[in-house]
C-alpha cells in the first residue's frame, strides 16, 4: 500500500480490488472540477490510511469499461471496495468526515 493514491486502470482493477482487503477507488476525470477539489483530500485519506486501505483513483475518461460495470454516471464517485465486492458508494463532492466514516464502518 501506498501513501499516494495508487493509479487504477480498466487492465489492473480487477487484480487490484482481489488482491487488496479495503479499496477506495476514486472516479473522476481531469476535466472536473469536483474531482479535482477532491483530489488533495483522497490524498490525505490515501496517507492516513496507509497500511488500512488502498486508495486508488480512476480515470473514466481512460478506462471506461471498468466506470460502466459500475454504473458510474457521475463524478466524483467513490466506491469502497471490501474482499473483492462493493460495500459503500458515496457520490459527488463529500467532505472527508463522510469519506471515512465510510472507510472506518469496513475495517
């Protein structure tokens, strides 16, 4: 695990969400400005917990197949992967305190 938000594409998600106990995974695109007032706040939850979750982030634009398997429509879109299966989904531009009640409920 990292202390950055570890880049997520539609070729490593499935290997990266089995091989991982928690993920957060981050949908977003370059072009949004949620996403990107987002961006400083997916990177403190990514070192803070480090070691707990893998954090990753993935571009819709760049991988498509794997934001239309999961319905993803609007961005941002943070989904929590548990074991493989999804577990929390939280939409649009929340405020850290909401994203990690969400991780914490799952560790």
């Amino acid at each position: 695990m990292s202390t950055q938000p570890f880049h997520i594409t539609d070729s490593n998600f499935e290997q990266t969400i089995k091989d991982n106990p928690v993920v957060l995974v981050d949908f977003w695109a370059t072009w949004c400005g949620p996403c990107r007032a987002l961006a400083p706040i997916i990177e403190e939850i990514a070192a803070e917990y480090n070691g707990r979750v893998l954090v990753g982030k993935l571009d819709v634009d760049e991988s498509p197949q794997t934001a239309e398997k999961f319905n993803v429509y609007s961005i941002p879109t943070m989904i929590v992967f548990k074991d493989g299966v999804e577990v929390d989904r939280l939409v649009g531009l929340c405020p850290k305190p909401h994203i990690t009640e969400a991780l914490t409920k799952h560790l």
